[in-house]
C-alpha cells in the first residue's frame, strides 16, 4: 500500500513544533510495517533545502483562481530522510525564510491562504497526472485541509474522489479562517457544495477538513473526546463527525530522541548510568546559562502561547523561586512578545536561579531534557504534547496539567506513575504541583529509581503506527467495496 503525507513540516526538513515531528517519524514506522509511504512539503528557503539536493520529477503549471502559477515537484536526493522525500518549489509563495510567519514583521504571512492553497493544488496536479497513484492521502492540519475537498468536490479532481483521505489534527486552535471570497480561488465547484467549505459562516479549513475527509484522526484519545467539548467553536462539528474520528496517541522517534545515542548532549546515558549521565549534562546546562548544578533544575520547553499555559509561567517561577530560592529555572521558548520581554526582565530579578533561551533551538532543547530534572507543562490545552514523552525517555520528571495527551501519558507518582499531574489550571494548583516534585527530588533514591523506570516505558511509535496502519487498511478495503 502507498500512503501519500502531505504537511507543513517534517523535521529535520523543517520544524516548528509537534506536527513536524510526526510527520519527520511516523512514516519510518510504517514504512517498517510494510505501508510504503512518503511525504510532500513545500519547499521553504530554509537552511535544510539549501544543504540537501533535489532532483525534478514533475514540473507544471496551474492555476489559483485567475493566477496561473508554476511549479515543481522535487525529490530529496538519496532518501535522507530514510523515505521518500518531495518538496513542492512554487516561486513566489514558498522562497522566504519563514514558515508561516515572516521573520522580518513577525506577523503571518499575508497570503497564508495562497501559499498553501497553491502548495496543495500543486500535490493534486501532481497526483492527476502520475500513473502511479497514492492508496491514501494522509492531510495534517488546516494548511492542507483543502484536499479532501478538492478531491471530492472539485471538477478538475474527480478522478482522485475514490482515493480516501484522512486529515489528523495536531491542533484545533489553528483552522485556517478566511473570508468567503477566498472560495473563488479554488478549483471549480459547484456552489451548492459551499457549505463543505463552511462553519459558523465563515470559511473554514480545517472545518472543511473534517466533514469531507473519509476519516478524521486526533494525537490522543483524550484530545478527541475534549474536542467535543471545547474545540474554539468546532465542538458541534466534532461531535457530528465522531462516528468516523478516532484518536491515536503520537510515539516518539527513538533514532532522534534517545539518550545513549543523542549527538546534541554534552553525555550520552543509559537506565543504569542516568545518574552520572543527568550530572553531568546539568553541569553543562547549568553552566551555560550561569546556574548553580547542584540545586534542583526545573525547565520549560514551548511556544509562548496561552494553549501551552505559558502565561502562568512568569508568577509561577517567581513564585516558585522566592519561596524556596534554592531552585533553578529555565525557559526555552518564543512567542508572545510581552511573556518574552516578561522573562527578560526576570533575568535580572532572579539572577542566579533563573535564565532563558528566547528563539528556537533544537539542540539545546536535548541539552534541556538530558539536564534538567523536572519538565513542567501548564498547558491550557494539549492534543498530544511530545515534550513529556521526550522528558520522561531523558529521565526527566514531567510536572504536569492532566489535559489531553498529557492525560493519557504521564501517570502520577502517587498512582505508581513517573510524573506529577495537577488538575485545575491556577497558580495554587501547579506551585502545589512543583513543591510535590521538588519533594521527589529531594529523595534521590526513589527520584532515581523513577528516572529509571520512566526511561523503560514505551512511548515508541510501534503500537501508534500499527493503529494507522489498520485505519488506512480499512479505509482500502471500503473502496473495494464502493
Ligand atoms: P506543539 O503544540 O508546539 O506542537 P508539542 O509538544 O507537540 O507542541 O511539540 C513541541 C516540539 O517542539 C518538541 O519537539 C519541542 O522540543 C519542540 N520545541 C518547542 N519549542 C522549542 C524551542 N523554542 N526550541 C526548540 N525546540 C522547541
């Protein structure tokens, strides 16, 4: 069977959060479980694309409403990626530097919807006119929620409408909002179909997505069943359309994120050496951002957004480190300006015990899990949330909200679990949550045997991937049947 990823991202090409790690790991995992599968991007003018070569294997041109626009299908030059690879050039759209936002004003790109409207008719031209056709297009998010209906909607595309489509949402608070008007811009469809494009009267991409993919995927079981109750306006629509979503918990990439083999810390560790690995990596940690190793080292990894809770952070930490002022805080993490220039300032006021990394790096954020102690993640909501996962495979005590994904992997020391969990979202809540951690720490004969037994559990891809591999299987077999 061939499965066809079409995203954003796909770390290490490009990364902005969870959503690229998925896709950089999934479909390692189901191309070992025999799904020949392979991922579309578009073709960003990010360092990754500068580095690796491409080789041309369609190139055409299409058109976007009134705009003709062209473009290329490239394939990464000996399957870097250990699978099969392709970025989508469309000169005009996709040659700058930033993802989604731009880097120079710090604001959305203003034709969002155009890049990635053009992104995504680019993969169907593409699609049309290979022989070879793809069993299942796999969607990811609003950026490529148009397809399924394009593909059953669109004129142009209904030679692709017996191709099952699944869209999995990463995140319900992005759906690719636009105004009405933005609809003439898609291939042509007859108007009385407009309804697939919209929600609570407006149009909306990742609404779409869901009423007309075949099925509909979440990062997490809990996520799924919080969608229909709180999904920023979708809850109805989700509710509507559970008989075919289901949530399927996100693994991680044990050939990215493993601490015996990990080339971005300073000390690669195993179960049985986690004591002298952690050590040792805080000692580098600590040392990098003028910290004192040998006091207790709480830390933040995330987007600065009120999703990830992160503006509870500033009173927490302050909180947190006047009561006991023998901890030590780090935040790596960008975002919302005022939280930024808020951990700027409390540079200053908590010299010593607290510092930050305001911007995006990969491999400090290994260095972050290999030497911390505690990862803490307030988070309003999470889909899946990959950063306790990666925190407990480091030996690193994920301090937690019990929300989504967070829910359904970080049980509580106090249930035979390996985290701390807290329920309401408050700063009494989570500082009560620190101080049962700090608690842990300060025991280090069980705070280690806990390391090691986190360290053991399996949040591997393996089980996940097999959940795909069954969906996509059953979704094959239906249009046997049709
Ligand atoms: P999100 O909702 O942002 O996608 P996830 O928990 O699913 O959250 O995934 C976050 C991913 O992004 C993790 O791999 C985490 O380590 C990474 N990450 C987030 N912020 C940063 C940053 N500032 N620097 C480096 N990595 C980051």
């Amino acid at each position: 069977m061939n499965v066809l990823q079409v995203s954003a991202e796909c770390y290490p090409a490009v990364k902005k959060g969870g959503l690229g790690d998925v896709v950089g790991s999934l479909p390692k995992y189901l191309n070992k479980l025999g799904i020949n599968t392979s991922v579309v991007v578009p073709k960003y003018d990010l360092p990754w694309f500068q580095d690796h070569e491409f080789e041309d294997i369609y190139e055409s041109s299409a058109n976007m409403g009134p705009e003709r626009f062209y473009f290329k299908i490239e394939r990464a030059k000996a399957d870097p990626l250990t699978f099969p690879f392709y970025a989508v050039d469309i000169q005009g759209r996709f040659d700058r530097p930033g993802v989604y936002i731009d880097p120079i004003t710090g604001f959305p790109y203003w034709d969002e919807f155009e890049r990635f409207l053009s992104f995504q008719i680019a993969v169907l031209e593409w699609v049309l006119h290979n022989d070879a056709k793809p069993d299942v297009i796999h969607c990811h998010d609003h950026h490529t929620g148009m397809i399924p209906f394009m593909m059953t909607k669109s004129f142009r595309y209904g030679d692709l409408e017996s191709i099952p489509t699944v869209i999995t949402v990463h995140n319900a608070e992005y759906q690719g909002t636009h105004s009405a008007r933005k609809a003439h811009l898609l291939p042509e469809f007859d108007w009385n179909d407009y309804g697939m494009l919209d929600w609570n009267s407006q149009f909306n991409c990742l609404a779409s997505a869901i009423k007309t993919a075949w099925r509909v995927t979440t990062v997490s079981p809990s996520y799924m069943e919080e969608l229909k109750f709180s999904s920023s306006g979708l809850e109805e629509l989700f509710r509507k359309e559970s008989g075919k979503s289901q949530g399927i918990l996100n693994g991680i990439d044990s050939s990215v994120w493993d601490p015996s083999t990990d080339s971005f810390i300073a000390k690669n560790y195993k179960v049985d050496s986690v004591e002298e690995g952690k050590r040792e990596n805080k000692k580098v940690l600590c040392e990098s951002f003028g910290l004192n190793p040998e006091l207790p080292t709480f830390a933040f990894i995330g987007r600065l957004a009120r999703e990830k809770g992160a503006d509870l952070l500033p009173d927490l930490i302050s909180d947190f480190i006047h009561e006991k002022e023998e901890v030590n805080f780090v935040v790596l993490g960008s975002g919302d300006s005022e939280l930024e220039r808020l951990f700027t300032n409390m540079k200053d006021r908590h010299t010593g015990f607290f510092n930050t990394h305001l911007g995006y790096n990969e491999k400090l954020s290994h260095q972050i899990y290999a030497g911390a102690d505690c990862m803490v993640m307030p988070s309003r909501v999470e889909p899946c949330g990959l950063n306790q996962m990666y925190a407990m495979k480091y030996g690193t005590m994920p301090v937690v909200r019990a929300v989504g994904g967070l829910k359904d992997t970080v049980i509580d020391v106090d249930k035979g679990g390996t985290g701390i969990q807290f329920k309401d979202f408050n700063l009494l809540d989570s500082m009560h949550a620190l101080r049962r951690a700090l608690e842990r720490y300060r025991d280090p004969k069980t705070f280690n045997e806990t390391r090691k037994r986190m360290m053991r559990l399996n949040f591997s891809w393996k089980n996940s991937a097999k959940e795909y591999r069954k969906l996509y299987q059953q979704l094959t077999k239906t249009k046997g049947q049709m």
